[in-house]
C-alpha cells in the first residue's frame, strides 16, 4: 500500500487517523499563511489552506499520498483563531457563550500532482457556561492551541450543548470525508469498507450519506448561509455536556453578555488551527 503522510502537528489529527488503522507518518507543513479577520466565505480560506499545506508536504513526499486538512471557526462572518493571551480566550469564549457558530474543515489529500478536496461543516451551539469554568479552563491551558478556545471533546469543560453535522469536525478531522478522498485518490485496500470508527460517528451524516451512495458525500443542509443566532434544529447532537438539552436563552445572564462582547478577530500569521 502506497505510503501515507499525515501534514499535520496537531494530535487530535493523528488520534482520529489512527482509528481508521492505516499505517502514516507525520509531516508538519508549517505555512505562515495570512487569514482574513472577517468572511462570507470561510469554507474556500479552509480549502486555500488546506491545499497549501498538501501541495507543500507533496513536494517534498513524491511518491507518497498526503493528507492535510485545515480547520476553521466562524462566527458570524468573523474567523477566530487561536487565543494568544488569557484576554483574548476570555473575549472568544464570552463571545461564543449561548450562540451557535460553524466550524468548517477542510481536507485535501494529494498524490504526485493530483489532488482532492473536499469540506465538512459542523454548526455547534456552546452552552451557557458561567465565568468560573471558564476561568478553571483558562489555568489548565485549555484554549491556547483550539482555534475558537476551546475543545468539544473536553471532559472538564464539556463547552458545547449540542451539534448539527459531523463531530469529528469539530475535533480537527472528519473521518468520513477523510475515507471518501483516500478512495479517490486509490490509497485504500480494494475490499475497503466505509464504516463508523467510533460511537461519536454512529449517526454521522456524513457517514449516513456514503452508506446511501451519495457521492460526492452531501453536506447537512445548513440552517443559514449566514452566521446567525439560530434556535438549535430538531435533528440536533447532545454534546453529553450536563446540561444538554437545557434552553441557553433563559435564567442565564451570561448569554446575553455573549451577544455583546467584542469580536475577536484573528491574528494574521497564526497558523491554523483545530477547533477541537
């Protein structure tokens, strides 16, 4: 089998790509590449950066299949990075606190001079955290290399009430998209089977989509083209956070506080990261 490189540093990649068996190698493309601070279009910087980085491994790996992947968070139009400094974790997590916002992944595998590319989108509603988690996440060091913050696979903080889409996503890569664009590109056995890897990705739509034979793998139909405070859809994922289920929009002063702090645009330069 064709060998597998993994253009990317973030463990939270490497974990999720281990669950499908395959033998890889890691190889970080470290890109400075610029990001705008505000968009329409999140979903083409996540493929911009994603191709970057797998053209950029592919040429130095001819003869092998790499696969690269970029993620973003988008809240209403504005991208948000990595936090720099406890100000900024507290600003993006105070922002985000009762809302929903999109986190968008790209993946790009790339064989020789071809390539594949494909994105997954995740619509996640945060629940109303008080200022003391956020706080106790703060000191564990938790937001400082998760774009947006924070983590959705958290145990401590367990930010997300629920989901719409992919979890995997969420974490830094789709699995499912992952498998479809191995296929693709014909790195994967011939008797390769596409299937759930793990409890989260029982009810992956995602997954549900290939095991109908819809190709290309179909997004959720989004609830919005734009970044707006949605109600949380029917056919939504309990992030097992203690309270899910719970209406974020009464009892708890924090979310209108969410509504109004500052947006933290981010920093040109960073370099992407997960959003797990």
């Amino acid at each position: 089998m064709t060998n597998l490189v993994l253009a990317s540093a973030s463990p939270r990649r490497r974990e999720l790509l281990a669950l499908l068996g395959l033998p890889f190698e890691v190889a970080p493309a470290d890109l400075a590449e610029p990001m705008p601070e505000q968009t329409r279009r999140p979903e083409r910087v996540a493929r911009a950066l994603a191709r970057a980085k797998a053209q950029a491994i592919a040429a130095r790996y001819p003869q092998a299949v790499v696969l690269a992947a970029d993620t973003v968070v988008c809240d209403r139009g504005y991208l948000l990075g990595k936090p720099a400094d406890e100000a900024e974790a507290w600003a993006l997590l105070r922002q985000l606190r009762g809302r929903w916002h999109r986190v968008i992944t790209a993946v790009a595998v790339a064989r020789g001079r071809r390539l594949w590319i494909d994105h997954a989108r995740t619509w996640v509603q945060m629940r109303c955290y008080q200022d003391d988690e956020i706080a106790a996440a703060i000191a564990r060091g938790e937001p400082f290399d998760k774009a947006g913050g924070y983590a959705i696979q958290d145990p401590l903080f367990r930010p997300v009430r629920c989901f719409r889409g992919c979890y995997c996503n969420v974490v830094g890569l789709p699995l499912a998209l992952v498998e479809q664009l191995l296929l693709r590109a014909h790195a994967l056995p011939q008797d390769w089977t596409v299937e759930p890897r793990q409890p989260a990705c029982v009810n992956c739509p995602l997954y549900c989509a290939f095991s109908a034979r819809e190709l290309p793998l179909q997004q959720p139909k989004a609830m919005k083209d734009e970044n707006e405070n949605e109600e949380c859809p029917e056919d939504e994922h309990s992030a097992d956070t203690g309270d899910a289920g719970s209406d974020c929009s009464e009892g708890n002063s924090h979310h209108e506080q969410g509504h109004n702090e500052r947006r933290v645009p981010r920093r040109r330069g960073l370099p992407p990261g997960s959003a797990a």
